[in-house]
C-alpha cells in the first residue's frame, strides 16, 4: 500500500495568527469565492513525494533527518504574494531564502526526484481558485495578490522538517487532511 507524503515546515502559531489577521482583510467580497487554506493545512512544501510505498517510509524519514541535522534553521518570514497558472494564490519568503532552497533541494533527492530548473521557489499557498473557476476569477486573485504584495509576517525559524501525509477529501468542506507522521528537530 502506498500513502501521499511531502516534506513541510510548518509556521508557528504566532506566524499563523498574524497571517489570519493580514488574510482577514483580503478575503471578504470578491475573494469570498476563492476557496482558502484552511490555517492547520498552511505549510511551506520543501518536496512533495505522491505515492509512497509504506515499505520507503522509514528510509525516507531517515533521510530527512540526516538532512535536518546537518542543516540550520534559516531565519525567515512570509512576505509578499503571487500566483501561479492563474489558480494559485501564494506568499513569498524573505530571508535566508536559499537556506530554505537549500532544504528544497536535499529533500527532493531524497527519493531521487528531479529539482527543477533553477532554483526551487519557496512559498506557503493561501487560496485557489474553483476547479471550474468563473469568469472573473483571474481578477479576483490579480487583486488578492496586489492586496497582499505588501504583507510582512513576523520573522520566525522553523523548528523541523515534517513529513506529513496527505489524505485527499477527508478534510473541512473536502479539503485534504494533512498528518505528521515523522518531525524531525532542524540544526
């Protein structure tokens, strides 16, 4: 049997509880019909996986935590906002940004996956647009992004790298459940 696993950090709950306040004001009229990240499912991918079989688990934990201690904890915030294929609404990292793209790419090896082309670009996605988005929908998130172009969250260093599984439709309102199953201490 196979389980859908990515390898996360996940923002403390003071970078959460700012986050939903600078969230707050963008997400009433309009962007009332972008369907938004419920705030336990908010995390900053650093590799996604798909289809584990359980038997690569415990090895792809190991993994992930050599390279958590060998790695420090880069000091960052979630800043600035974009979107991708017109669907996908994201924040942006300041910061030690290549410290976290440096995570990216240790842990997208890690089950010989290929890192893209050029460095990988760390973000925490906010919202999405509906599967059968309606018309407009492009410019409900140009503006969510122009309103959160300026956003600055507090500085923050993650703690771990989890290793979280993916449970899709089991979530609020069909959203996917998202378990730790394995955190390991960064530094």
């Amino acid at each position: 049997m196979a389980v859908r696993m990515f390898a996360a950090l996940v923002p403390p709950d003071a970078v959460l509880d700012h986050l939903e306040y600078g969230l707050a004001a963008v997400r009433g009229g309009a962007a009332e019909s972008l369907r938004w990240v419920p705030r336990e499912n908010l995390h900053l991918t650093l590799a996604f996986y798909g289809d584990v079989p359980e038997g690569a688990v415990p090895d792809l934990t190991t993994g992930l935590a050599t390279l958590a201690q060998r790695s420090a904890a880069p000091q960052i915030a979630l800043s600035g906002a974009g979107a991708f294929s017109g669907r996908t609404l994201w924040l942006g990292l300041a910061g030690d940004v290549a410290g976290v793209q440096g995570l990216m790419t240790g842990a997208q090896q890690l089950l010989d996956h290929e890192t893209h082309d050029g460095p990988p670009r760390p973000h925490v996605t906010v919202a999405r647009t509906g599967r059968r988005a309606r018309a407009g929908a492009a410019s409900v998130l140009a503006e969510a992004v122009r309103a959160l172009a300026v956003y600055r969250g507090p500085s923050w260093r993650p703690g771990a790298i989890a290793l979280m599984s993916s449970h899709l439709g089991e979530g609020p309102a069909g959203a996917p459940r998202y378990l730790v199953e394995a955190s390991t201490p960064l530094g």
